[in-house]
C-alpha cells in the first residue's frame, strides 16, 4: 500500500475509532485488506446515519471536500468525495443501491455484521466479502463478484 494511503487510512481509523463512530472499510479497499486485488484507487467508507456528521466534520478537518458526482443507480443518504493529502476519499451513509427499479437499503447500523482486523495498531472495520460481494451484484459490478466467488472457493 502506497505511503499516503496508508497514512490517511490510518489517521481515518483513529480518529474514527475514537468517537466511537460505526463504520466500516468497503470497495476495493476491502477486497485489498482481503488480498484478492493487488491496489486500489480510493478509501470508501461507510458510516452509520446517525454518526454521518461527526465523520463528515473529522473527514473536513483532515482535508477537502470535493465536487460529488451523483449517480441515479444509488440514493445514498450522505455521499461525499474528500481530498487527504492526495488520497481520495469516499464517505457514505444511509447506502442505498437501485437495482432493477426497485431500491436496497444496505445501510450500516450497529447492527450490521462486521469483520475486523488490526491495521498498524489501529482496529480497522471491514465489510465481510459476502455481504459485499451481494452489493457489487446488486450494482452489476460481475468481474468484482467474480473476484470475492473465485477466493471463496480457494478457501
């Protein structure tokens, strides 16, 4: 993982960690904590409604907030695109993905099924790879689903 990457992942879970926020690593930065890819090209996370706003105010405080780009295939409840230190950074709560005219709530809340890992000291929420792997189906992303079903039948 690139320097600044991980230095912003990092700085993201501790001062998440700290207010005790539900969140949680998804996207291709999770399959990569999961080695099934080998980069990635943003952090995606995902936090609880009801935590959204401190996450945006810790998100504001560490960079930029960037022009969001909307895309009619989600009705996302908080999507917004940070700038930390060169890094990308994607913040969503209330997640919601459109799937054959019929809306998904795939929504984080305390009680979502997480996985979790330890980054450089730092506990680090990921999403579990099948629940992820029914997101990027739902979103038509089939490489990526084909990608988690591939180490799944490794294991």
């Amino acid at each position: 993982m690139e320097t600044k990457k991980r230095e912003v992942l990092l700085e993201i879970a501790k001062r998440f960690n700290e207010e005790h926020l539900v969140w949680a690593v998804g996207g291709s930065l999770m399959l990569y904590l999961n080695g099934i890819v080998s980069d990635f090209e943003d952090i995606d996370v995902f936090v609880s409604v009801e935590h959204a706003p401190i996450a945006q105010s810790i998100l504001e405080s560490l960079g930029t907030k960037q022009l969001t780009t909307y895309s009619d295939q989600f009705q996302t409840v908080v999507y917004e695109t940070y700038r930390i230190n060169s890094v990308s950074v994607d913040l969503m709560a209330g997640f919601k993905i459109v799937h054959e005219k019929t809306i998904h709530d795939c929504s984080l809340t305390k009680k979502s099924l997480i996985d979790f890992t330890y980054f450089n000291q730092h506990i680090l929420p990921l999403y579990p790879l099948r629940t992820f792997k029914e997101y990027y189906r739902l979103m038509n992303r089939l490489e990526k689903v084909e990608l988690i079903e591939r180490v799944s039948r490794e294991d």
